[in-house]
C-alpha cells in the first residue's frame, strides 16, 4: 500500500517475489545512516504506467527501510529491460505491507508459490487498462463486500462464482490487481472442485474486483486473517 497521496487515498501494488537487499541501487540513491535499500518484484494497474505487453505493469521496486524509525518508503523503479537504469522518485512515498494469511509461521494452508506466480501471469495477460469509471463505481460501492452467511448452500455458492469471474473482466483500479489474482489463484488451485474455490474465496477475499477502493479492501481483509504491517522486515 503505497501513500497517502494528497487526497488521503492509498495505491494497491501486489508483491509478486520476495523482499531482498538491494545495494547495488546505492550508487544512485543517497542511504541515511543506519537505513538499507531493499527490492521486491511487483505489478499494478496504473494511470501512468503499462508493460510492455500488458496493460498491467511489472517492475522492480525499491524500498528505503528505516529500521529505527520504523518506516518505509518507495523511493525507486527498476523496470524490466531497463539493464541498470534505475528510476528515481521525486519523493519518498510511504509504504504499508498487508500480508496474506497463508503463511508458513501460522500453520495453516500454505500458499502455492507456482501456482500463484501462473495466476498472476493469466490475469496480466487479460489485463485491462485503468478504468476511472472503475474507480467511480468502487467509490460509490464502499462497503458492498461478500458475507459467507449470504452464501449458506453449495447451491448458493456455485451461483457465485460466474458473478465473481464476471467482475474480473471490467477496467480495473488498482484494487482490483491484488483481488483478481488472489480469486483466481483458488480458482486455479480448486478448480475441479467449485464449492472450495468459493469457500476460499468468501474465506480469504471476499471482495468485488469491479467494486472495491483500497481502503474498503484493507478494512475487509484485515478482518479475514490478513496482517497490516507499517514497517518491513526483512
């Protein structure tokens, strides 16, 4: 979660590797003491940017961690084929993490890292470009998130998932990246079984890819096992 911006309002950037150091990237960007450069493979959906072949766009983002402070900041882009051009920005913007909760530390169901990485890749390929529209639509519809009691039958369940597949195919916000991904990972992983898929999803992300602004996604999620972490740790 990249912001606030000047209108209180948050980008949605999915992590799509892990957070490393990145020292090579102190030649251009100045390192207070006691600070470190860390970088970690990311896509979005943007106003300004689209990949190469995608509408979505996937870069390399560079973080400036302040471990006494307890702060990070996304200070850098380091685009595919950029070979060692690194992008600064011209403001450090603050960063929050949200992290998911299938997590090898709680236990429970473990994400599937591949099978993960192939969503990713289906929904980029299909990806739309930023819709305004979207946005529009996501603003007016604050708090229309899905309630498991609403979906009490496997009957009730299955008539869900078309409406869920449908609302991936509108323009996206940036939302809408981390919400397509992660439906359509358990539709990968559970797909010969439709009633887990919709479990997974009522469970974990219970949200309308088509209708949700960053901030109704973090209220949501947090409530749904995902963790709000204002620093990082490496």
């Amino acid at each position: 979660l990249c912001g606030p911006d000047k209108y209180d309002i948050h980008h949605v950037v999915l992590v799509r590797g892990d957070l490393e150091a990145a020292p090579e990237c102190g030649a251009v960007i100045k390192v207070p003491p006691g600070a470190e450069l860390l970088k970690c493979e990311t896509i979005e959906s943007t106003q300004g940017s689209a990949g190469s072949l995608t509408w979505w766009y996937p870069t390399t983002t560079i973080i400036l961690r302040d471990p006494h402070a307890g702060t990070a900041s996304v200070v850098a882009d380091w685009p595919p084929g950029s070979e060692d051009t690194v992008f600064t920005l011209p403001a450090p913007v603050p960063c929050k993490v949200l992290l998911h909760p299938l997590r090898q530390e709680l236990g429970g169901q473990e994400l599937d890292h591949e099978a993960f990485q192939k969503a990713i890749m289906v929904c980029a390929e299909q990806s739309k470009q930023y819709s305004w529209n979207t946005a529009v639509s996501a603003f007016l519809a604050y708090q229309r998130t899905m309630h498991a009691r609403d979906f009490p039958t496997p009957e009730a369940r299955a008539a869900l998932l078309p409406k869920v597949r449908t609302s991936w195919e509108r323009p996206p916000i940036c939302s809408a990246v981390a919400i397509q991904v992660w439906q359509r990972y358990f539709d990968m992983v559970y797909g010969e079984e439709p009633d887990e898929v919709a479990t997974s999803i009522l469970t974990w992300m219970p949200l309308w890819a088509d209708a949700t602004t960053p901030s109704a996604m973090v209220k949501t999620l947090t409530h749904h096992g995902w963790s709000l972490c204002e620093s990082l740790e490496v």
